[in-house]
DNA sequence: GTCTATAGCGAGATAGAC
DNA sequence: GTCTATCTCGCTATAGAC
C-alpha cells in the first residue's frame, strides 16, 4: 500500500502510457505531441509530467515493458521433449504474443531509432537475447538432426521476420482465425527448416 | 534541354533528395527538420523550397520514385520456364534489389503513416502491385504442383517479409557475400513452399 | 539560383495557484 | 493531483535583396 492519496493516480499512469502507445504506434514518436497525448487522456500537458520526466522516457519505458513482458513470457513456457517440438512452441508462442500487442511491436520496432544511445543499447540487448534464444534452438535441432539449415543464425533472422509480419495484415474476426494462422506459419516454418 | 542556366540546378535537385532519403532513413521523417536538410546538402533552407513545394512532397516523390523502380525492375525481369524457377528469380532479384537500397526500402515502409491519405494510398497500391505479382508465381506454381502451399497468400507475406528482413542485418563486406546469402535464403524459400 | 530575414505557429517543459 | 499560464526554442514556409 505505497500509495495512500486517491486511487486515481495510478489509474491516470495506465491511461498516459495506453494513449501514448496508441498514438506513437499511430503516427510515430517524433509526429505525436505531448498535448495530443493529454488531450487523449483528458489531462492538461503539464499533468503528464507528474508521471514521467519526460517524452523520452515515456518512450523507452513502453519499450522496455514490452520487451521485459515477451522475455518473461518466454521464460515461462513449458518445456519441451525435443528442439522440433520446442520450435511449433516459439511459432505458436510469438505469433500469439505478438499479434495480441500489435502497436507495442510497432513501436518497439519502428522507433529504436528515436532513442537516446544508451536506452537504444538497452532494449537492443533485450531483443537479441530473444533472438539468440530461436537460434539455440535451431542448432539443438541442427545436432540432433531434426532440422537441416545451412546457417542457424540467418534462419533465426528469417523466421522471426516472417512470423512479426503477421502483423502487418492480420486483423481480429478477418478470413482466418488465429490458431490457422498459427498451423499454415507452423507448416511453412517446419518445411523450411528441413523437417 | 528544358534546362537554361547553370548545370548545378540539376545535382542540387539529385543531392537533395540524396540527404533528405538518408535523413528520414536514419532519423525519421517526423524528426528530420528542412533546417537539417538544407545544412547537409550546404544550402539554406529557404532553397530548398525551390526544388519542392513541401516537406510532404518530399517524402512521397522519394517513395514514389523507390517504389516505381522496384515496380519497372521487376516488369523487366526475363521471362522462366516454370514457376520454380521464377520465384528462385524473385527471390534472389528481391534480396539483391532491396539490399542495394535499404534507405528507400526503410523510409518506404516507415513512414507510410506520415503519408496524407491520398499520398498513402498511391503507394499502398504499388506495394500490393509487387505483392500479387509473387501471390501470381505461387498461385502458378500450386497449379503446375511444384509447389505445396496452405494458402497462397498468407505465403507471399511469410516470403516477403523473410526476405525483406534481410535488411535488417545484412552490411556489405560482412561474415556473408550477398550472393551466400541469396542461396541460403532461397534454399529456405524453396523448401518452405514445399518445393 | 541562392541568400538573409522573418512571419506565424506549435513544441517540450516548468512555476505556482487551487 | 490537476489546473492555468508562460518561458524558450525550433519548426515550416514565405518575401524580397542580390
């Protein structure tokens, strides 16, 4: 219970991260004013300053929560029998979590470059991590045999690039439901992987 | 020889555009200002009003430009036997292509949203040219039985954003020559439609 | 064809009343 | 905790000298 006063507060904190992320998804970091955000959240510009010290941060700390969320989610998934298996689970898991955060992707992609070196160097680190884990599981597949690829490192840049851009066009209730997302990506991620 | 006065107007016009595309590739379009511009190109920044009306016109003619090549490139690409074939051509012409240009290709794809409506819809329906032209070849392909696909669109995006997402890694001079890379990306393309 | 100068506006951020 | 008011700065775009 660090928070005695009115339980509006952190409501409000919710509210300005939620809107900023909307609208940098929307129209990028550089295009969208802080006015906007707080017209948006119904709050005068300068209330927005109670709840970060500045844009900048308000920016690396959307990032860094997204990212922070998809390492944990990571980590938490079930383990697994063998790589083949392990690698339907990563297909399934990254086009779930992904496609269900669409601006927080958008964003934390998209604007890297509007950050200050030293957060840049934060998340990318957070990112490659991510990468680094579809790698391993590839060259677990390429020892036991399971999988045949010429070079894990670039079929992990390769799948990962193909699975995020299911959300450059999937939209909730459209001509196919997720999970056959999820089986026809399974099925062109298995193939490609020699397996 | 519409052009009179001095030859310089010409490379200004060219030198122009060179900055402002490496400017909103690097930093945004939103984030770049004219000021920067007309500093790099060694003018000031009232001229560069000489050579385009607008900052917004700026942008479209160079996506407009980008993608018009892509498109005339891709209509001249010699004609193949069968489909396999083709789309080894595709493939490699993509990642050969858009490596060559991966600050009109980021600026292409980034800043569609700072585009006006209109402006936006332009180039959309130039990206969705180049995307049913590979739809076209998979669609041939899944006829003729060289390919095995569960759905020939869902495969052209899977196949374009893999291949796009070569970009985001691939520096001249690295561990890989580009050609290394096109056989590695085609040897997964290949066997990811089933091929 | 390029310059200087500036109009007119909206940005990020802060101070202090309530 | 939120508001009003404001400081200071940099932006796009234009006008007119040379």
């Amino acid at each position: 219970m660090a928070r005695k006063k009115n339980s509006c507060g952190e409501t409000t904190d919710l509210r300005i991260r939620a809107v900023a992320l909307k609208l940098f998804a929307r129209h990028g970091y550089a295009a969208v004013s802080m006015r906007q955000i707080a017209q948006d959240v119904g709050v005068q510009a300068g209330t927005l300053y109670l709840y970060t010290p500045d844009k900048q941060s308000l920016l690396f700390d959307l990032m860094q929560a997204h990212m922070g969320e998809l390492l944990d989610a990571l980590a938490a998934l079930p383990p697994c029998p063998d790589p083949l298996t392990e690698l339907e689970q990563f297909t399934r898991f990254h086009i779930r979590f992904h496609s269900a955060r669409s601006d927080a992707v958008f964003v934390s992609y998209m604007e890297l470059r509007n950050l200050e070196p030293a957060n840049f160097a934060r998340i990318e680190a957070m990112r490659r991590s991510y990468e680094a884990h579809l790698e391993g599981i590839l060259a677990q597949g390429a020892s036991s045999g399971q999988v045949t690829l010429p070079d894990t490192k670039l079929a992990a840049f390769a799948l990962i690039a193909m699975l995020t851009g299911v959300n450059t066009w999937y939209r909730e209730g459209g001509r196919l439901s997720l999970v056959r997302v999820e089986d026809i990506y399974w099925d062109m991620v298995r193939k490609a992987v020699g397996a």
